[in-house]
C-alpha cells in the first residue's frame, strides 16, 4: 500500500512517527448497500503514548496527563468510520488523533489576573435597581383610594 497523504503534524515541527502508528480495519456499519458487508472499512488507528520516543518529554507528560481517561495501558485509540472508503477513513483518523494530540500537548493558558469592578459600574448598577423599584413601588394600589 503507498505511503499516506503526508506528515500528520501535531505543532511546530513535531508530527505523527508513521512507523509508530498501529492500523487495524474492520467491517463498518451503517449504509454502503453490499459493499459493507465486504469491505473493512472501519479503521481503527492506535498510538502508544506511553512509549513514544517522538514527542518532547515536557508535551508527553501533559498529553498523558490530560488523555488518562482515554488511555488504555498508554495507548490512545481512534476509531474512523464515517466514510465508505478505507483509505479516506484512515486519513479522517490520522487527522483526528494528530488534533487530539496538539491539543493534549498545548501549553496550560495564562492564569487570569484579578481586576477591580470600576466604581462607575457599580453605582449605575445600583442607581438603576433603585429606578427599578421606584417604578414597581408606584404600581401599588395603596394610593388609589
């Protein structure tokens, strides 16, 4: 079988070893007539993360930390199925997982900085509450004698 469309590229230069990646097809459900029933068009697209030697050790360490409820013995598991054809449910899979992985490897975002509510704000905001009830205080019939 030829060789797939390209380097799956996670971020920067990193991008998904070939000779890491572990196919297994099978037959697909849902519509494709009789084709289905002989075809293995499912795939299935393993990557051991645990023991990959192609990530840097800080990006495997987060991406093991944020994929643990993915993971099977450090081994994460995509599955494709959504095309009739295998070849095009392999590339779906191989784009999915190096998406899943540039987001399990991205830097934690910066921590929020507090900042004060403008004094301004605030008294709008309480001068607007009183109008508020100002209005619904004059609804009473207590007046109306």
């Amino acid at each position: 079988m030829g060789g797939m469309s390209g380097p799956y590229l996670i971020r920067g230069s990193v991008s998904l070893p070939e000779a890491e990646l572990m196919w297994r097809f099978s037959r697909s459900s849902g519509p494709g007539g009789q084709h289905v029933n002989t075809t293995d068009s499912q795939v299935e697209l393993r990557f051991d993360l645990a023991g990959t030697q192609a990530l840097p050790p800080v990006w495997k360490e987060r991406a093991l930390l944020r994929l643990a409820g993915r993971l099977v013995d450090g081994t994460v598991v995509v599955r494709a199925s959504e095309h009739r054809s295998q070849w095009r449910n392999r590339e779906a899979a191989a784009v999915r997982l190096a998406a899943l992985l540039a987001e399990a490897t991205a830097p934690p975002p910066k921590p929020r900085r507090a900042t004060r509510i403008p004094r301004g704000i605030n008294e709008r905001r309480l001068r607007e509450k009183k109008q508020r009830s100002d209005t619904k205080r004059g609804r009473s019939g207590r007046n109306w004698g």
